[in-house]
C-alpha cells in the first residue's frame, strides 16, 4: 500500500515544456507518490468495468509487481469471466470480484481505481477514487460533459492525485518519435490537421421497455445517470448513441484522434468549433449521428473530424489523423506514422504491431519514480472538451464560440442546458 503522500510539483506551461523537453513529449513531471522512489513497489489494483477492462487488467498484469486485486462490474457474467481472466493472467490468484466499485475504494490497501466504465461513470467514479486518495486511471473521453471535463482536473489537484486518461496512443514509442519529428521542423510551418473514423455498425433496432435481465443490476449500471427505464436494446454498447449516457461517435472514437491532432500541432483550445451531420443510415433508437463533421479553428491552425460510423468508404483511404505543414505531410495510422514530401511520396515510416502496455508502464513508473505522465488528466481533458464542444455545437444546430481563458461558451446562452448534466439523488459529484 502506498502511504506517504506528498505535495504535486507546479504545472509547468505545456507550450514551454515542449521547448525544453525534447525529443521526449511529456506532461509536467510529478515527485513520486511514495516516500523514496522506488520502481519495485507492489501496487495493488481495482478495476471496474470489465469489457474493455479486460485490458486495463492485461495492462497491468504486464507491469512487474503489480497485482490486481479487485474487479468490479455489475453484470455477474462479466464478473465471473472477469475474476477468472484475471487469476489466469496472474499465475492463479484471484482478484475479489464485487459489484459496487465503492468497495474497491473503501480498502486502504488498494493504490490504484482503473475505471473502464461507460462514459457517464468516468468523471463520478474518478472523483470518488480521488477523494479515497486512490490513483487513477480512466478510459476516454474521462468525462460525459464539459462540466464534467472540469471537475475531474479539479479533484486530481485538489487530492494530490495521479489521473491518465486512457488514450493509449500517447505513450507509443512510435507516435511520439513521429511528435517529435514534427516539433523538430520535418512538416515546416504547420498548417492543419484532418482525422478519420469509419466503421460500418448496424441499426441498433427498436428497445422494447422490459424488465433488467437477472444477471445485471441495472440501479448500479446507471449510477449517476438520471433513472431511466430498461431498454433491451441499451446494454452493453448501445447506451453510446443516447445522449442521457454517451457522447456519439465524436467522444467514443474521436477523442482519440482529435487528441493527436492537437498534440501534433501544440494546440490546447479552439476558439470557434462546428458540428454536422445526421442520422442517415439506419431509422432507429440512435440519437447521435452516424455521419458528421466537426472543425476546430485554433486561430492559425485548425482541425477537422470526419466520422462515419455506418459506412467504410473502404476504397478511400484516408489516414488516422494527418498533420499538415508547408514541407509536407505525418499521417498516423493506428499504430505508427509514415512522413509524405510535397509530392506524396514517403520518405519515412515507422508502424509496428499496436500495444496498450507503454500507456500502463508510463502510470505505473509515474506512482512509483515521479516521471511524468503522458496522458495527464488536465491536458487530456483539453482533447475531450473539443468532443464535448462537438456536440454541443451539432446539438444546438451552430457555430460555438470558446474563450479558452474561462473555459466557456462565449456567445451562446441557450448551449449553457448542454454544458453539464442532472444526477441521481446521492450521485452528484462534488470538488
């Protein structure tokens, strides 16, 4: 158990971080949390949400000394095949299975809430782990609205705490050697930079209202989220594509993308954004659009998303993110980036196999040695708030105006009912 807390360093200014700290592209670095550093301390770890948390625990089994010692989620069938995976990955040891993650938080000698919840658990669980004094690590977007974007960074500084954000990308060897090409010249003058989502997803039908299966205990799955009916069309994915609980398609995969954009080009909020788009392929329970385009204007620079959630458009083909500059062109594909000349022709490229296991390493050795974390929360939230604006903007039907200084809508009052959200009784999170 790590006990000896100590004080944050001060926030370094990002801009002249990345002046002083290349070819490495980090966030402030942290004194480690323990009383001397030590790389071989246990962490002992809980986490909650066990569909894509199936790889928080593949993470940080991956890490030397590292244990998990609960999993959580509130359907028994994905806990039991959770407690099983993880004693598999652990040389047989069981992890305690629960299914209020408020147990996790009450053991003292747990060090680290990894939370791999749907989007509107992100901000609440985090807080609450904050407040029991628990590192943490959480899936993107990390938080459900730009209200929520806030308060998240607030409890980490206020409880001394370590938060990542789980946009694994920020850790790849890869993609930060090609980040640090870019911030040595080899793009020119930076220009723009465009990102690209398809998939080709089915019509999630029509839910019928009935009563929650056995197996989940739908009070617990909604948590914070004001109650709603059980629809049998809404767990475990589809609850995306409902504004109540997600954020479309825009905070579920373009977070990632646009938090490349604005790594690349050294950005942190837009000052005017746009959303379109529409529901088009499929008449449905989906709210969010299936198709749409959303653009951020930095002032000298700008970014656009394109996503396209029902139709692959496999003959075009279009790179994760592209960063544009006057000598040419860095297109990241999912797992490593190739360099283009003005001509289009490839003059470099490094793309090796995809791996979660960096961004795990970089949050442990942050515990535990004091370096920095790659995907600190307050700078990670700067990526999701361009997805809470996305929407905003598409929901409102017009152009979003921000004043990055008070973090606010500058021109809009009517956006201001989009920028948070009500909360069950008991469940409002609180900074």
């Amino acid at each position: 158990m790590i006990t000896d807390y100590v004080s944050l360093y001060n926030m370094i200014g990002r801009r002249q971080l990345l002046k002083t700290c290349a070819p490495a592209v980090v966030m402030p670095s942290f004194p480690a949390i323990l009383s001397g550093k030590n790389p071989n301390t246990r962490l002992r770890v809980g986490v909650m949400g066990l569909s894509r948390g199936k790889a928080h625990i593949a993470g940080f089994t991956g890490i030397d000394n590292a244990e998990i010692a609960y999993v959580c989620d509130v359907d028994k069938n994905r806990l039991a095949s959770g407690v099983k995976y993880a004693a598999a990955r652990q040389g047989g040891k069981e992890p305690k299975g629960v299914t209020d993650f408020r147990e996790i938080l009450e053991d003292k000698e747990v060090d680290i809430l990894s939370i791999a919840a749907p989007n509107f658990w992100h901000a609440p669980a985090a807080i609450l782990a904050c407040d029991a004094k628990k590192q943490v690590y959480v899936e993107k977007p990390g938080s459900h609205n730009a209200h929520e974007a806030k308060l998240i960074v607030e409890a980490a500084r206020k409880n001394k705490c370590l938060v990542q954000m789980g946009n694994q990308r920020r850790s790849l060897p890869s993609y930060r050697e090609g980040i640090s090409k870019i911030k040595d010249g080899v793009l020119g003058n930076l220009r723009y930079a465009r990102c690209w989502y398809d998939n080709r997803r089915p019509s999630i039908g029509r839910g019928k209202k009935v009563p929650a299966p056995d197996w989940l205990d739908w009070n617990l799955w909604q948590g914070p989220a004001p109650d709603r009916p059980y629809k049998d069309n809404l767990v475990h994915y589809n609850w995306h594509w409902h504004w109540h609980y997600g954020g479309g398609e825009l905070a579920n995969n373009g977070v990632h993308a646009l938090d490349i954009a604005r790594w690349g080009l050294g950005v942190d909020f837009p000052i005017r954004v746009t959303c379109n788009g529409g529901r088009y392929h499929h008449d449905d329970d989906q709210e969010t659009p299936d198709t749409a385009d959303a653009t951020y204007d930095f002032g000298k620079v700008g970014i656009s998303w394109h996503g396209s959630s029902c139709l692959q458009r496999k003959h075009e083909k279009n790179s994760f993110v592209s960063i544009y500059g006057d000598k040419g062109v860095m297109a990241f594909e999912s797992s490593g980036y190739r360099i283009y000349d003005m001509d289009g022709k490839v003059t470099e490229e490094n793309i090796p196999p995809f791996t979660n296991l960096p961004h795990f390493k970089n949050f442990a050795a942050a515990i535990r040695e004091g370096s920095g974390l790659n995907a600190e929360i307050s700078d990670a939230q700067k990526s999701s708030m361009m997805c809470h604006l996305g929407n905003i903007a598409y929901r409102m039907r017009t152009e979003i105006r921000f004043d990055s200084k008070t973090q606010r809508i500058t021109d809009n009052p009517a956006a201001e009912k989009l920028w948070g959200r009500e909360y069950r009784e008991g469940w409002k999170p609180k900074v």
